[in-house]
C-alpha cells in the first residue's frame, strides 16, 4: 500500500494521550513497553475515504505504535549490542511487527506489550510507515 497522508483535525499523538487518560496505575515489567496502536482516520489529507474495514483493519495490522509506558529495564543494554547510541523515550511514534505484541485494551484504546528489541524503529510522524 503507498504512503498515504492522512487528514488528522487533532495531533494523532495527543488524540491517543486523551484518550488513555489517567494510566498512572498501570505497570509494565521487565524490558517491556506500552504503546497505543495508531489507528488511521477515515480520509486522506487529499480527500480520499477509506472503507470502514480498512481502518478496522489496523486494529489487528497497524505497525505504528506511540509509547505510553516502560519496564525500569526497557531499552538497557549493558553489552551495547541492542541499544547503542539509541534512546526512545517515552510518547516517541515506533515501527514494530504486529505479530511481536501482545494485543490488551487499556481504557478503550488498543494497545500492544511489546519487548524492547522487537522495536524496529522509530518515526516522526504516524502515517510514515503502513
């Protein structure tokens, strides 16, 4: 599928965060990580609609995630093998495979639990990636 724009009326990163709300009672262990699925708005910035199915479709598919919370161990590296010279922080946009996460709902917003190496990458903006 080509890179597709998407027409966002709000911040898709801030839509997520208001959406969570208050998950200060919630706790990731080990080397884990949180992240809320970015899941696409109906319509393009140049106008096209997107069938209800296909964004249904990245409820299950979406490889783009925003990380809402961290394992103390997340993202350490003693050996400097995994995460050399590499810091992701807390709200960054990331690539991950689908299948990599476990799938959980967090105050209606579906979300991955994901281990720190399965992250592939990271990007500026959600619709970089499909």
């Amino acid at each position: 599928m080509p890179h597709m724009v998407m027409a966002h009326d709000t911040d898709p990163k801030q839509v997520l965060l208001d959406e969570l709300g208050d998950i200060s009672d919630v706790e990731i262990f080990h080397n884990q990580i949180l992240c809320a699925v970015y899941i696409r708005p109906n319509r393009t910035k140049s106008g096209i609609f997107l069938t209800d199915s296909t964004v249904d479709e990245d409820r299950y598919q979406s490889k783009v995630g925003l990380i809402i919370k961290r394992g103390p161990d997340a993202f350490v590296d003693d050996t400097n093998r995994w995460f050399n010279n590499v810091t992701l922080d807390m709200h960054d946009w990331i690539v991950f495979r689908p299948s990599d996460g476990w799938s959980v709902t967090v105050n209606n917003v579906i979300c991955r639990i994901l281990d720190d190496t399965n992250v592939r990458g990271r990007i500026q903006q959600p619709d970089q990636v499909w």
